[in-house]
C-alpha cells in the first residue's frame, strides 16, 4: 500500500516572536539561548494538495536548538544514537518554529516548499544503509534539517553526527548499518524568513531472528585423522554472523585459518567448520552460535574421535608351495583407521613397499600383494607382511616353498585364460539359482570336461576366467573335476558364474546364478531399560546380536566414549580401565560408583544396518553401616583421654556426629573433644563430669546409624589441680579486690573437699560466710581482700582410696600493674620446616603476675598446662611450643596476659618461609664501550634475602654502596658506567636466606671496533683556482673514533678550529675539510686521520689547485 506524502505546515501561526539572546561576550562565542521548555508546536499533516486537507495529526514539543557559530548542533549529542531532545505534546499551540535563528525582517520572497515525493512510511532492512530524500524550493533558499520525532535531536544540512547519520548538502538523510533503534518518524523542516515546510517519514526496521538449519545428528564419531566439517546454515535477517567455539574455550569469527592447539582447521564463508586431521584433542563440544540484531541461535555439535588398529584379512600364517619358474602372487589385505602403512620383509631383510620395484622380478602392488617372477630356489624363505598406525601393529608370515615336484603348476606360466567361443551354445544349456548365507562355503558343480587337457573354465562375475591350473583368487577355488568353490561368501561374491566345459559333441556352457543372503542386525537381548545397581558392586549387562554378516557390537559409555573389542577410544585414564568387553558383546563393569551413572548404549552394526538398545542406570545409595558395635563401654583413668571409635560405611560416605551425655552435639574440635577423620571421638582430660552415654550418628542421604557408648572413670583417689598427694601453689592478690583460690579436685567415688584458713577455720564445700565463699567446684572465694588475710590455706579432698591436699601461700600486695610486654606487639617470624621446634615467648610483666591464654590462628585457646596435637602451652612461664612446624600453621598466634589490673596481648605472625628465585633470566649481554649498564637482581624470597654482587675481578660488593664507576643500589641493581672493555666477564648476583640461596649470572661483552674510514680518497683530487672544494671523511668505531686532518705544512687541523692560512680552510661537524678559496699554495697532500682508543686509521689524497 503506498500513502500520500505527508506534509506539514503552519496553521494560521501569529506573529512569530524571536527570543532576545544575552550580548556576545568578547571571549567566547555567541551561542544563543534555546526556547523555553514550555514552548510547544502543533504540525498538521497535509497532502500534496494543500487546498485539500484530508487529515492531521499532530506533533509538538520539540525544543529549538539554535544554531551556534560551529558546524555541529548541540541538540546532536555524540556517538552513535539519537540524544534525547524535548517533550512531545499538543496542549498549547504556538508560533514559535524550530529555526529561530533563521528569522529576520524579510522583504518579497517565497515560502518554502517540498517538492520530494515520496511514501509516508519506508521499511529496511537491519544492518542495512537508508537514504530519505528531502528536496526543497524557495526564496531565499531554505534551511533543511532533519529531526527524530522520538527524541527531537536535530541535525541541520550539511552536517554528519558520528559513522552513520549524515544530511547531505541537498537535504537527503543518511543512516548507514541502521539499528533496531533507528526506528520511528522522521521530520524533514524547510525553512526560510517567510516560512517553513515539513514532511514525516515514518522507519521502519525489518529483523528476523537467526535460525539455524538443524543437522541429521549432533554426534558424530571420526576415525583418527579423518577432516569433518561442521556445518552451521543459518537464516535470519539481517544475514546472521557466524561464530564457534571450540572445546578448549576458543573464540572463533574470522574466516579462513583457525589457529587453535586442538587441530588444524578452518572457517568457510558460509560458517562451515573444517576440521583438517583429527586428533585424540580434537574431541568435544563444538558451538556454533548465529547472531544478528534480533537475536541468536545456538547448536553444539558432540564429536568422538576413534581409532582402528590394523587388521589383515588373510591368516596370519601361511605356506606358499611352488615350482621353480612360476611367478607367485602372495596377498596382504589390510583395513584400519588411520589407513595403516604397509611393508613386506623379505628373508634377506630387505623392506619393500607399495609401488615399490626390487630388482626386476619383485613388485609390491599398491593393494598390498607382493608379485615374485620367475621364482628361483634362492627365493624360498619367510616373508612378513606388516602393516601399522598410530594405534596398532599388525603382521602375516608367508613360508615361501620352491620344489620341483610341485604339483600346483606346469612349469611355464600360462597366459590369461580366455573363455572358448561357443558358437553353438550362445545360450546356457541349463542355469541354475543358488542361495547361500553370508560366509557361509558353497560349492558350484559343474560336468567335468571329456576329451580336454584344459578341462573345465570358470567365469567370475567380475569377468575374471579360472580352471583348476590357475585360479589367482585366493578364497575361490577351481577343482580338477570342474567344482568351484568359494570360501567364505561375501555381498561381493554374487552374481552369475558361468562354466564351459567339453562334451563329446562339443562345447556347453551352465549358468549358476548366485545370491547372498543377508540380513539387517537385530538386537535380541538386553536388560530392561531402567536399571539399578548397588553402589561398589559390579554391574553386567548382555548385548546378544544377530544378522548376516555378523554384527560388530559397540557401546557407548555414559561419558561418550565408544569402545568394542578392536576399538578402545581415547579412555584418557579416567575409568582406570575398570570397562571388560567380552566377545560376545557382553560389557561388565566393575565397582560401580556414582560417575559411571548414565545412558548405555548398545550398537550392533553390519553392511546392511544397525540397530540399537539404551539401557540406563541408576547407582543407588548405601545407608550409612557402623562397624563394631558391640564395643558399649569405655573406661578410663581420671585425667587421661578416652577414644570412643565409630567407623562406618555408605554411599554417600557418611557423615558421623556426636551426642554428649547432655544431648549436646559435639563440635570437631575444641578444648575437652575432638572428632579425628575416621569419626573416632576423643575426651580429653576426663572428668567425673564426662561420665555417661555417648551416641555416634552416621547419616547420609539413604539413612542414618546409631551407636551407643557408654564412657566411666575408674575408681581413683583424689586429684587436686590434676595432682595427688600433697602439692604447693602461690597466688598474689591485690588489697580490696577479689581472690579467688582454685582447688579442683577429680576422684571416684567423689571426694569430700574442705578449705581449713590460717586461722584454722574449717569451711566445708559449699560455705558461705561474711567475706569468704566456698564454691561447689571447691575454689575459695575471698572478697576485699585485706593485709590481714595473708597466710597459708590448706585445701583438703578424701574419699575411701586416699586424700589430697593442696597448700596455697596468699600474699596480697597495697597496688595492682597491669600486664605489659617491653619487646613489640607483634613479631613476623618464618616458619622453617626443618624438625626443629618454634618456641613463641609472652614476657610480661604485671603485679600481680599475670595469667597467659594462647590463642590460635584458629581461634582455639590454649591455657596453661594445655597440649592440642603439635602446640604445647608450658606452665609457668607462658611460653607457646609448636613442635614440628609445617607451612600450614601460618597465621597469627595471640598470648594474653591478665591480671586484676588488666590485660596485654602480643602476637606472633608466622609465615612460610621459602628460599629466594631471582626474577630473570640471561643467555649474555652485550654492551657498547662508553655506555652505562644496568644489572637488576630482583628476589622473591621471604625472610627478605641478603644480595651480593661477584665481580669478573673476584671483588665481593655484600651491600649498597659506591666504588668508583660501580653503584651498587638497595633494590640489588648493580650498575657500571663508562664501560671499559676491561670490564668485561661475568657478573654473579647472590640472594641467601636462611631457607637457602639462589645465583643469577650475567656474562657481559663489551663491544669495541678500532676505526675504519669508509670513504674513499682519490690519489688526485683536482681543482680549478678559487673553485671551493670539500674533503669527505667518513669514519666508524667503537668508541667513536676523533677525526683530524694532516695539511700540506704538517699542521693539524681538528673540528672547531679554523685555519687562518691563505685559502680559509676548516672542518665541518661530520669531519670533512672545506677548503673556500684554494690557491695554488694549497696544493699538496692532505691526510685524514681517525683515531680511538683501539688504533688508527688514515687515508690521503694529493690537491692539485689548477
């Protein structure tokens, strides 16, 4: 359908009004102030007829962009969209146009008019390039601008906004590669001082998302070393771009060569992936993605690659017997992927190949067969047949027999046989149809011939003509009784076989027509389709094919693998190879787990199909099995360690937790349990408090298992503090404040406990009385503290095994110190795994002394007396042992001391200690005589390692510092300055610490040439009198060679000195002598020197001033 185009117009319009801009400032350019944004304008849309109006539609709110002193517009931001421009509304119509900036007080002239004619609406193509055109008349000639509707940016005549939008000087809008985006209207204004004009064009942009074309299959398995192509047809508008990626993550978009690690390949122009030789790499997900501005399609193609050893159809032993004279043919048919290589040994050891001439009676033909001519007795021996790739090796013997009694040929050759004219039996006398099963051996009797000495001849449907003499077709046989036989029948062997043979009243011929029965493969067996197997149990599954000729069987793993008896592909180690195929085709797989869950496919192929039965398998989950759970009862000494064991087994493993008597559960690990790998639970430091029934839960997905243990302390007499007997302790105290006196006490049957005070007050546990307080876990409290409250306090524990006592001297002091460390608060030590113990001090002082707690990088608290594995808190003075350090204890250990004051930490950071690796390498350096060398030694190490500098000399630089022309800096640089050639040798840099040491060595050559002039001299150098002449010197040399010029008088002319002799003579910068005036005195021999610090070098020629 095509519309009128529209156009537009003022209607009825007032006055116009022009907005007052600012005065121009005299440093900046007068951009005029734009419309306010309240101002609206109202278009009505005409036909080409204006006297007619048939319909309006109207469009405002655009506000006006003046046009400033530049080119450009600024309602046309950069880039490359439309900016966004002003409101669109039709509530107040105005006078105000667009183009402001174009009115002025006119005289007679004429309104612009729109002569382009064209449809309202335009539709493109994506991706494509548009052209609207927009021609207008009137007098003067009219502005021409171009406006998005949508947005209002404006773009004017003559001007181009980024790579795509362009109006040309004639009006006509250009949008190169448009977008999706570009759709919408577009408004053409023409304007000049008596009015304005206007059309809208309405874009609209045409996409179609790609869609690629689906291929056969997604799977596809090649032989090793085959090419494949990947084709990814795709449609869509516009034209969809094509790329892949490839197995190893490559990005592939560019046509032509792929250079990527997997295989050599290719991208076609119509996005078909070739892939040239395939490898075992090359397998995998190919993607192939097609995109355009409406959207993207996607289809990964799934590749196996396989590999088929060689295989020699003939047996692998054989005996050839013939007579001397004859020639033999001995074949060797070979099939494999890739196409094996082949070669025969001869008995003398000599290998001959296809195509291969030996001598001139030995040829090997292409196919394989090897061709012996006039065989002599010499040749009798052991001929091998080998043929080999890249996944296999295969081999047939041949026992070459020469006799004279052989009575397998005459002792000529005979020429080909032709099958005699039989004028009188064009048509056979009898035929005969024979059926016969696919390699199966069928016999073809035909009347023996009377009266012949050739007797009867064979015609093969390949035209090929046998009798019992010669039959060069190994597996077909001619008998002297005139019997055909065919061993082994294939699809190749049927056909018509014709037979003539002699009679008494002359030649016959019968026609045996032969068909091979074949049939498609037919999987007959197979487990139902669903199957679940126990997890760790072995998992077998039948494949049972039939068909002519038989089948090979395959399968298919879950992870795509395919292998068979003759074929296992790529199994890459994964599987460790726990897949057996049987000849049958049965696949057993052993300990099944959860990997080997999926599809598997049974394949049974042969010439004349294939055919196919999925199985798939689930392995299904133990539930969790504890072992031992007779074990109930566990007992063990107050103050050792009880091991509660828990082992257990399942699919999933199981995960094992632990119950407190409590009903607690058990964290891993903290200060009193610990859960090891095995799901053995160990009490720590038992106590009477940890007596009771332990429950072991082993749970995974199928279920879980209990166990139960039941955990006592023997019978055991009192322990005070972990201690028996009688034992000693001090405790320091601050005047007011509180102490508080530890007597814990463990003993079965439970101990009596009771303090006795210096005063020899007894107070039973509990007790609580004025200042003093008996706690049930046996500590004494004493609160406000007094000078008075010193002495001895006597702890007492009995039971019916024993007593304990524990004496405590208090001693309280009038002020408290807070703990303090007068070494730093923290301290980076490396961790050196060399057996030796780390031994991590907490000196801190404090009134009373303080209290330390270690803190692991874990969060694990260590208190005194306290060993958890390798870390060993001492008792007594703090200190924190790690025994046998590993780069895993690394972190940040804490020591808190505290006191009644207060409390003070220090820490240590541990880190991994490693020897240092010098950044860098050198295979030589060369440098240029006079210039300056840098070195850099640059180490990773830590602790930070300690460089030394070897110098060619023997000299040892062992830190930073300055020796003549050598700077040795802090970051390790060595550098030399003005090298000298005596400088040369090699440079050793050296970074130890006390992990070890690394050596970087720099051999360093000085490059020095002795000077060479390169120009060339005349002998005569002819000149007229007061003619200037000039003298090339042109040297080279490292160092740069001086340059200095002999005159006549012996006087030695260098650069920057001038000769006041009569003829003005002087050297340039780039060594040539200018002579301005020669006269005659000038003539005579003139000497170019060069010299440095290696040599000399000189040339000279004779001035003639004629």
């Amino acid at each position: 359908m095509v519309t009128p185009k529209p156009r537009t117009s003022y209607h009825n319009p007032p006055s116009p009004v022009t907005p007052k801009p600012n005065p121009p400032s005299p440093h900046r350019p007068y951009i005029p102030r734009p419309a306010a944004p309240t101002a609206f304008y109202t278009y009505t849309l005409q036909p080409p007829n204006p006297a007619k109006p048939s319909s309006s539609s109207s469009f405002s709110g655009f506000i006006t962009t003046p046009r400033p002193h530049h080119p450009t517009t600024p309602g046309v931001l950069q880039g490359g969209r439309w900016p966004v421009g002003g409101r669109i509304s039709s509530r107040r119509p105005t006078a105000a146009p667009p183009f402001p900036w174009v009115l002025a007080a006119g005289s007679d002239g004429l309104k612009p008019r729109i002569t382009t004619v064209t449809t309202a609406s335009v539709s493109v193509l994506a991706e494509s390039d548009v052209f609207l055109p927009c021609k207008a008349t009137g007098n003067p000639e009219p502005d021409i601008a171009w406006t998005k509707v949508s947005t209002g940016a404006t773009i004017p005549a003559n001007t181009k906004h980024g790579p795509r939008f362009e109006v040309l000087k004639n009006g006509s809008f250009v949008i190169k590669n448009i977008q999706l985006q570009d759709r919408g209207q577009y408004l053409c204004t023409a304007q000049n001082s008596f009015g304005s004009d206007r059309m809208v064009i309405t874009l609209a942009v045409q996409t179609e998302a790609p869609r690629i074309q689906p291929p056969k299959s997604t799977d596809i398995a090649v032989y090793l070393g085959k090419s494949v192509t990947l084709d990814c047809f795709a449609s869509g508008k516009p034209p969809a771009q094509i790329s892949w990626i490839l197995p190893d993550r490559t990005f592939v978009r560019e046509v032509g060569t792929v250079h990527a690690p997997l295989s050599p390949m290719s991208l076609l122009q119509n996005g078909t992936l070739h892939i040239h030789s395939l490898n075992f790499s090359s397998k995998g997900d190919y993607k192939c993605i097609a995109s355009n501005a409406a959207g993207a399609d996607t289809i990964t193609y799934h590749l196996h690659v396989a590999a088929l050893p060689p295989t020699i159809s003939e047996e692998a032993m054989d005996t050839v017997i013939i007579q001397p004279g004859r020639s033999v043919y001995v074949h060797c048919s070979v099939k494999g992927e890739p196409v094996p290589a082949l070669k025969w040994a001869l008995p003398a050891g000599v290998h001959v190949k296809p195509s291969q001439f030996l001598g001139r009676r030995l040829f090997v033909f292409p196919n394989g067969t090897l061709y012996v001519k006039n065989v002599s007795p010499a040749d009798a021996g052991r001929y091998e047949c080998l043929a080999a790739n890249t996944v296999g090796v295969a081999k047939r013997t041949v026992q070459l027999e020469v006799r004279e009694d052989s009575p397998s040929f005459p002792r000529q050759p005979l020429p080909p046989l032709p099958i005699p004219p039989t004028h009188h039996h064009g048509v056979p006398s009898r035929q005969h149809s024979v059926s016969a099963m696919y390699g199966s051996a069928v016999y073809l009797h035909c009347p023996e011939s009377t009266g012949s000495t050739r007797g009867t001849i064979w015609q093969l449907p390949s035209k090929t003509i046998m009798e019992h003499r010669y039959s060069p077709e190994r597996p077909i046989k001619v008998f002297r009784n005139g019997t055909l036989r065919i061993l082994q029948l294939t699809e190749l062997d049927g056909g018509n076989y014709a037979c003539v043979f002699q009679r008494p009243n002359g030649e016959d011929m019968e026609l045996f027509q032969v068909e091979v029965v074949m049939t498609p493969p037919r999987i007959e067996h197979v487990r139902t389709a669903q199957t679940r197997v126990t997890f760790g149990e072995n998992f077998q599954v039948d494949c049972v094919a039939t068909g002519l000729p038989d089948p090979e069987v395959t399968w298919s793993l879950p992870d795509g693998t395919l292998i068979n008896n003759a074929l296992q592909s790529d199994d890459s180690g994964h599987r460790n190879r726990r897949y057996v195929i049987f000849g049958n085709g049965t696949l057993l797989l052993q300990q099944m787990g959860k990997r080997d869950e999926g599809d598997y496919t049974c394949y049974a192929k042969n010439k004349l199909g294939k055919d196919e039965r999925k199985v798939s398998v689930k392995v299904g989950p133990n539930a969790p099995k504890i072992r031992l759970k007779s074990q109930s009862l566990v007992t063990v000494k107050l103050g050792g360690s009880a091991k509660l064991s828990c082992q257990a087994t399942g699919e999933p493993t199981p995960r094992i937790m632990w119950i407190s008597p409590r009903n607690d559960v058990i964290s891993m690990s903290s200060d009193k349990f610990q859960i090891m790998d095995d799901g053995m639970l160990v009490v720590k430091k038992v106590i009477l408090a940890d007596e009771g029934k332990y429950a072991c839960v082993a749970r995974n997905s199928a279920g879980d298992d209990v166990k139960n243990m039941k955990l006592e302390a023997e019978l055991q007499e009192p322990f005070i503090n972990g201690m028996k007997g009688m034992s000693t302790t001090k405790v320091m105290a601050v005047s007011y404040q509180t102490a508080l006196l530890d007597c814990r006490v463990e003993g079965k049957p439970e101990p009596r406990v009771w303090w006795v005070t210096p005063y020899d007050h007894s107070l039973p546990t509990p007790y609580l009385g004025g200042r003093f307080q008996v706690h049930r876990n046996g500590s004494l409290e004493l609160r406000g503290v007094r000078k008075t409250d010193e002495g001895r306090y006597m702890c007492l524990a009995k039971n019916n095994l024993g007593e304990s006592s524990l004496l405590v001297e208090l001693d309280v002091a009038s002020i408290a110190e807070k703990p303090s460390f007068a070494v730093p608060n923290i301290e980076i030590l490396p961790i050196k795994q060399d057996g030796e113990a780390i031994i991590l001090e907490c000196p801190a002082r404090g009134k009373p002394n303080p209290e330390f707690t270690w803190v692991l990088p874990n969060g694990t608290m260590l208190t005194p007396g306290i060993t958890l594995q390798r870390f060993t808190h001492h008792l007594g003075n703090g200190n924190l042992q790690i025994s046998q350090p590993v780069a895993s204890d690394k972190g940040v250990y804490r020591c808190l001391a505290k006191n009644v004051a207060g409390q003070a930490e220090k820490r240590y950071a541990l880190e991994a200690g490693r020897k240092p690796l010098i950044r860098g390498s050198t295979g030589g350096m060369k440098i240029t005589y006079g210039l300056n060398l840098n070195l850099p030694c640059t180490v990773d190490g830590w602790p930070q390692a300690s460089i030394t500098w070897t110098l060619p000399n023997g000299l040892v630089l062992d830190k930073p510092q300055t020796i003549g022309r050598i700077f040795f800096f802090a970051n390790g640089t060595l550098q030399l300055r003005q090298v000298a050639t005596f400088d040369k040798g090699t440079y050793i840099c050296k970074a130890s610490n006390s992990f070890g040491s690394s050596t970087l060595s720099y051999p360093v050559a000085v490059m020095v040439f002795p000077p060479r002039i390169t120009n060339t001299l005349t002998s005569i150098t002819r000149v007229n009198r007061g003619s200037p002449v000039k003298l090339n010197c042109v040297a080279t040399g490292i160092p740069k060679p001086d340059i200095s010029w002999t005159l006549p008088g012996r006087t030695t002319l260098l650069p920057h000195n001038r000769f006041t002799v009569q003829g003005g003579i002087h050297m340039t910068e780039e060594g040539s002598l200018v002579i301005q005036n020669p006269m005659l005195m000038n003539s005579g021999i003139y000497k170019c020197n060069a010299k440095n610090a290696l040599g000399t070098d000189f040339k000279s020629t004779y001035l003639q001033v004629v």
